[in-house]
C-alpha cells in the first residue's frame, strides 16, 4: 500500500505508481482525471483497471472498478471460500510510505507489517499514550490536520485512534 499526495502532478503520480509497482490505484472521482493521466502517460505495473470511490449520486467514470462494487463483491466471495492471505509478518511490506524527496526525488520506505503494529503497541503504552478511553459520554475528537499521505498523518493521527 502506497498513499499518493493528491496535491501531485500527474507525473509525480506516474512516478510513484511505476516506482512502487503499484498494481492497482485507489481514487475518487475527483482526482480520477489526473490518476486517468499519470496511468497512460506511464508504463506501469497495473493489472487492474483504476478503482473509483463514489463519493456522491454521480456514476463512477467508464472503464473504472466502482470501489464499493468491489468490496461488496469480495465480501460475497470471502463467505464462500475463507480464503485468507498468507503473510509474514515480520519480513512482507504493508506500507510503502515515499519520503519527501530533500534530498533528492521520494523515494519509498518499506514498512511491515509487524513494524505497523508494533508503532501501534507503542503509541498505545499507557505511560505515552496521549488519550483516553470513550467511556460514557467521553470521546477523543481529533483534529487531524496532517495528511493522511504523509507517515506522520496516517500513524500518529489516523492509525492510532483506531
């Protein structure tokens, strides 16, 4: 999994895509003219079409996978076969994160999956942890204003409070 800043140009788009050997693009319909660019102006990895939020009434745009269509599906074939995934954790990416480029072009962090968890473990330490339990009418409200994109964003501010 590799998280594309939607501030990028198409061609960082390509990029990262072609960098990653990303076989599949997740987008909404929003950014679906840029990602339709970066792809074509590219060769890349992709063994599917791209994959469009519906984020609205509006039909996702031809020749893409409509998101919830997709998940719906594998929700289908998950309860006819159990076919689960077989991972190691210990050695098998899970995030694919690209750093700012200071020092040149981004360049991407391979992250897995038991580092993933153990990042989670840490930040859920009691002696570190910066919230609290929703207990009664209590609940932590976030502010999130790092994006999602970005390492910090998505541990500390999204992962966390999950």
């Amino acid at each position: 999994l590799t998280l594309l800043n939607p501030a990028y140009t198409p061609f960082e788009m390509s990029r990262q895509i072609h960098h990653s050997d990303a076989c599949a693009v997740v987008t909404i319909p929003e950014k679906y003219p840029a990602v339709s660019e970066a792809i074509s102006s590219n060769k890349t990895s992709l063994r599917l079409p791209p994959i469009v939020i519906p984020t609205g009434s509006e039909p996702v745009p031809e020749s893409t996978i409509n998101f919830s269509e997709l998940i719906a599906d594998g929700i289908v074939e998950f309860e006819k076969t159990g076919e689960q995934l077989t991972i190691d954790p210990a050695r098998d990416t899970f995030l694919l994160p690209y750093s700012s480029g200071t020092t040149g072009l981004p360049k991407g962090v391979e992250l897995t999956h038991k580092c993933i968890v153990s990042n989670f473990h840490q930040l859920r330490h009691p002696e570190y942890s910066f919230s609290h339990p929703a207990i009664g009418n209590h609940q932590d409200v976030v502010p999130a204003f790092l994006p999602f994109y970005h390492i910090y964003g998505l541990t500390v501010c999204l992962q966390y409070y999950l």
